[in-house]
C-alpha cells in the first residue's frame, strides 16, 4: 500500500486531460478484467504504481515532456520511458 507522504508529490500539479500515468496505464481496463481481485489488484499495484508515475514526472516535468504526453495521447501511443517504467503490464 502506498505510505502516508510518498502520494503527496502527485497534489502538486494540476489535473489535467491527460498524464504520464493514465498514458502508462491505458489498457488498465484490460488489465483489471483478467484479475481474479480486480478491487485488490488496483489498490496494491496499480495505485501504487501510478502514485509512484506522477512523483516521477513531478520531478521530470518540464514543457518537452508535456508536449510529447499531449502527442502520444493523440495517437494513442502508451509512454515507454525508463522513469515511467513499472512491473505491472
């Protein structure tokens, strides 16, 4: 589970269309629907993992990384950078 304080990163920037999280997780559907503990699997991977994302972009946020978030979320694309990478596909 994510401990109190490492979240708090994530409420330093404005919610937005999209982020580097949900372009992580766009199947997360997909991924929820082949779990056993759909409810489970979200509170003790996904969650944690996109806790984790956005303190990483917080501390990578600049004009360059928004521009190519914006980008790939038009085509559809999933981020696949060393910071945004995780275990859970």
């Amino acid at each position: 589970m994510v401990f109190k304080g490492t979240w708090t990163h994530c409420f330093t920037i404005k919610p937005g269309l999209t982020g580097a999280a949900s372009m992580r997780f766009s199947n997360e559907e997909e991924l929820l629907a082949n779990q056993d503990d759909p409810i489970s699997f979200n509170d003790q991977i996904l969650y944690p993992e996109k806790v984790r994302i956005n303190n990483a972009y917080v501390k990578n946020q600049n004009f360059f990384l928004d521009l190519k978030i914006i980008i790939y979320t038009i085509l559809g694309k999933r981020l696949r950078e060393e910071w945004v990478q995780s275990e859970v596909e």
